[in-house]
C-alpha cells in the first residue's frame, strides 16, 4: 500500500492497524466500511470501479425521467470524506488470491489484507444470450438508466416526425421483459409517461396511445410477493393500460421483436429486467458456488477455510442459521451484512489489540473471547415493497409478512421507506421535492435527451413509408389514437 502504515497504541501494546479491504461501495460495503471506520486500529480501503454509491432502487425513475442521476447516486469519497482512516480507490478489482492473502487490480497492481470484504453486488443475466444486450438493454447502471430515459423519450420524438402510422405504432411499442419489482416499476413508470406527462406535448402522435407488454416467465408478477399482492399489481397495471402476459418465456430477441412462448411482439423498445447474476469475481475465488454462481458462506458469511475474508450482498448464498433458502438479493440483505461483518472485525481486532492477542489469523469457531465469539448472522425481514405508479403500490411485512397494504398508503409507505434511506440529506430533500412537484402537476423534470439515437437502425429496419399519412388537424380525446403494436 502506498499510504503510510502506522502502528497505534492501545494501552500498554503497540499494535500494527490491520488492513481491511472492501471490495464494492453498494450497499453491503458501505455500511460495512461505516461500522469500522472509527476503529483506531484499522486501516480500511474502500476500493469500487465507480466513483459513487448508487441507490439501485430508483433506478427506473432515472430511466423514466422522473429524477436526475445525482439525486440518486452519491461520490462514495463524500460519504467517507470526514473519516480519515478509510481511503477510497476507484478501481476495478480483477481477482483474488486467497492463499496469499492479496487482490489483484485490472492493471496487475496488488494489494495485501488482513481482512477482506467481498460486496461486489450483480450484474445483469442474459441467461446464456449476450447477443440480446444491445437489442434489450437492462437496467443496473446510472449509464443503463440514461440509456433507457434516451430510448424511451426518443421513440416518442421519432414517432411525432414520422408519416407512417405502422411506424408511428410501432415506435410507441414497448416490452419489459420480467415481471419483478423492476420490470412493474419500470413498465408502471412508462405508462405513466405516456398517459400523464407526454399527454399534452405532441401534436402528431397520441402518447397514451402506448402499447406497452409486460412479459413474465412465471405464473405470476411479482413472485417474491404474496399472492393476492401480486394479483392486485397486475390489476392495477390493467389499469395504467399496461398488458401483463404470464407464462410467458422469451425465446429469442431480434432487433424490435420478441418472440416468447406466447407468441410475438414488436416493439422499438425492449428493455430487460429479467434476471441477475453474481458479479463475475465470485467465480473467480475458486470457492463452491451455488447453482446462480453465488459464493456458498458459512453462518458468519466468512469462507469455509478463510475465516478473514467474508462475501455479502447479491455475491453470497447465505441461509439462516440451521439452513433454509439462501437470502434473497435485496438491499436489507446487504446492508443488514455489511453491518454485521464491519462489527465482526472491528470487535474482533478491538478484542486483539486491547489484549495483545493477535496472531495474523482471524479467529472462527471457537470463542477465545468476547471479542471474538462469532454469533451466526441473522436476517431481519422487514417488509418487502414496490411501487406500479402514482398512489399504487403493495407492501407486506410485519411477522411473517402477515400486514400487507396496497394503494395509496402502501404508496405513500414505499416513498417514505426510499426517501429515508437515501444517503445524503440534500438528496432526501430534492427527491421528495421532486415526488411532490410530480405528485402535483403530473411532470417530470429530467426529460432530456443526450448522446446519440440508438433507434436509427430500428427505424430503417422497420421504416413503412406511407404516402397517404395526413397530419391529423387537432387532437382530443374523442379522436382514436393508434391501437398500439402487434402481439
Ligand atoms: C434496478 C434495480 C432495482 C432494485 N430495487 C430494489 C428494491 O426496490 N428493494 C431492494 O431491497 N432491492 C432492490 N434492488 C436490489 C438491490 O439494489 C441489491 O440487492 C443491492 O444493491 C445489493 O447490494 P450489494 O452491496 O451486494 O451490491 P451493490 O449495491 O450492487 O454494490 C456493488 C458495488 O460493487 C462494485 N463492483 C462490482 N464489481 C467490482 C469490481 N470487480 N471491482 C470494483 N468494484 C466492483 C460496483 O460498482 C458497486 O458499486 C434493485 C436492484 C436493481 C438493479
């Protein structure tokens, strides 16, 4: 390491700070890294390939024009800026090696660690088809996010310039493949834009005129969520004019079509919410993995044999205490771990370094002390939740999820929920700004498109040229608008 190693004193005992890396500034790291950062004896290295901390759950309200990527989305050097024995690296970390102790950077660089904290979260699955990335880009990233906003509110702007009708139908088709939190938020959020917020703002087209397919493998939306809350998700997407289809697999993509078990569906936009996998580091540890390539853990979320390196987050299969289903990859998951691992260590080398004990080797197993009994982890369930769109949304938690909500106040728990757990105060503020501006006037404020038109080649493919076309003189509601895309 570059930075300068000290050693501290603790009472009588000069004592060498351990190095403790983390690996990932998400959810798991950072509240991991909060849990240690006044331990005196610890130097912590932070080290994420992006230089901020994203809030992956307002994801698709960046997507759908509705926040602006700074108000989700916090430098991880900000959050850490008044402690100053953690030390941010921005770098992508390309393996590890275990029986070294030490991790590898993209450029060769290593580091060594006493401790080392893997929450490298996941990325999106194609399931074994790459090739349909481009054609139905996902949603994980604030650069995928403006990459669907430019898609989404450039398919209206080639619709409103164009003179065909097939052309203009199929601009304004839309597929979210996946009906989970993402995929109805996603497809809720697109339905309200064209139903509400484009409403009034073009002159040849007719936005709530919008086809919009949500397409679930499953029998159901919403999986993770009770029954009834599922079925009350699809009736209210019914409502918002979105066309929920289950049991509906998708067998191939190819540029503005879907072809699924049910039959096909064109679309110039197709986005993917279909499912993650671990971050490709985990395959890299050489450690047993599960059947989604996620890193098996024992009960303290350390690896068999390496008690001082630890997996958290969307990267482990953790089961509960005496075994069960492994948890599931939702942001009380991780970040319930981080704080659990970030004690661990710091009580762990607290317990060493007051009494001199320390050997190089974290201690696993057997208490030698209070410091460094290892209690099993153990998951606090409370409540999952997601939005379909303004005033709708379901909520279940409490024992054994017994209390479940829908609608206005499930909506109004969601905004609470996400607003509170946004990190930073200022971000608190413009986001619930922001909701209550939207609430208000039915806007939303990030419309802008940048960067090039990734629908060109779609429209070429797809162009009808349509010499009859007339522009229609006057728009109103009792004009039909078009009947949306072919299924
Ligand atoms: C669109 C979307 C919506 C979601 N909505 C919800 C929701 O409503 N509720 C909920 O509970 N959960 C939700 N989730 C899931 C939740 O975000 C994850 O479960 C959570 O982020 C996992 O936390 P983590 O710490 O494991 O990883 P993450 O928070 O994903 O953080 C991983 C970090 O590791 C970094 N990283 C990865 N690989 C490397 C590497 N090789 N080198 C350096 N850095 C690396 C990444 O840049 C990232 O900062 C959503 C996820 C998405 C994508």
């Amino acid at each position: 390491m570059t930075r300068p190693k000290g050693s501290v004193k603790s009472g009588q005992v000069q004592v060498r700070a351990r190095e403790v890396l983390v690996v990932g500034g998400g959810f798991g790291g950072v509240r991991a890294v909060k849990e240690m950062a006044k331990e005196p004896h610890l130097h912590i290295t932070l080290i994420d390939r992006n230089n901020h901390h994203l809030f992956q759950p307002l994801l698709y309200q960046v997507a759908t024009a509705g926040l602006s990527p700074g108000e989700i989305a916090v430098p991880i050097r900000t959050i850490f800026s008044r402690y100053s024995a953690v030390q941010i690296l921005m770098m992508n970390v390309d393996r590890v090696n275990l029986a070294e102790q030490k991790i590898i950077l993209s450029g060769g660089k290593e580091y060594h660690y006493d401790y080392l904290l893997l929450a490298c979260g996941a990325e999106s699955n194609y399931f074994g088809h790459p090739e349909w990335e481009p054609l139905a880009p996902s949603l994980k990233s604030i650069r995928d996010a403006l990459d669907i906003r430019r898609r989404i509110l450039s398919a209206y702007e080639q619709a409103e310039s164009s003179a065909s009708e097939e052309e203009k139908r199929f601009q304004l088709s839309f597929v979210v493949v996946g009906g989970g939190p993402t995929g109805v938020e996603l497809a809720g959020a697109i339905s309200e834009i064209a139903n509400t917020t484009l409403r009034s703002d073009f002159r040849n087209i007719f936005p709530e005129s919008t086809m919009i397919n949500l397409l679930e493998a499953g029998p159901r939306v919403l999986s993770s969520f009770a029954s009834e809350l599922s079925a009350r998700a699809r009736d209210d997407l019914a409502q918002m004019k979105v066309n929920v289809h289950e049991n509906c697999r998708v067998l191939s993509i190819q540029s503005g079509v879907v072809k699924t078990t049910s039959g096909e569906f064109r679309a110039a936009n197709i986005f993917w919410t279909a499912g993650v996998k671990p971050s490709a580091l985990a395959a890299s540890l050489g450690v047993p993995l599960d059947r989604q390539g996620r890193v098996i853990v024992k009960e303290d979320l350390s690896l068999p044999q390496h008690p001082n390196v630890f997996v958290i987050g969307d990267m482990a299969h953790a089961e509960p205490p005496g075994g069960g289903e492994a948890l599931p990859g939702v942001a009380a998951v991780a970040m319930q771990q981080g704080s659990y691992v970030g004690s661990l260590i710091r009580r762990e080398i607290h317990g060493q370094a007051t009494s001199g004990q320390w050997t190089g080797q974290a201690t696993s197993g057997k208490a030698t002390g209070q410091a460094n009994l290892r209690l099993p982890f153990t998951y606090l369930d409370k409540g999952t939740m997601a939005t379909i769109g303004r005033k709708r949304a379901v909520v279940q938690m409490g024992p054994h999820q017994r209390f479940r909500f829908t609608g206005f106040l499930a909506w109004l728990l969601w905004l609470f929920v996400h607003v509170a757990y946004l990190i930073g105060f200022r971000n608190k503020i413009i986001v619930l700004f922001e909701w209550m501006w939207s609430y208000l006037t039915f806007s939303k404020g990030a419309r802008l498109i940048v960067g090039h038109q990734p629908l060109d080649h779609q429209i070429m493919d797809h162009q009808v040229v349509d010499h009859q076309h007339q522009r229609p003189k006057s728009k109103s509601k009792s004009e039909p608008g078009t009947d949306g895309g072919s299924f």
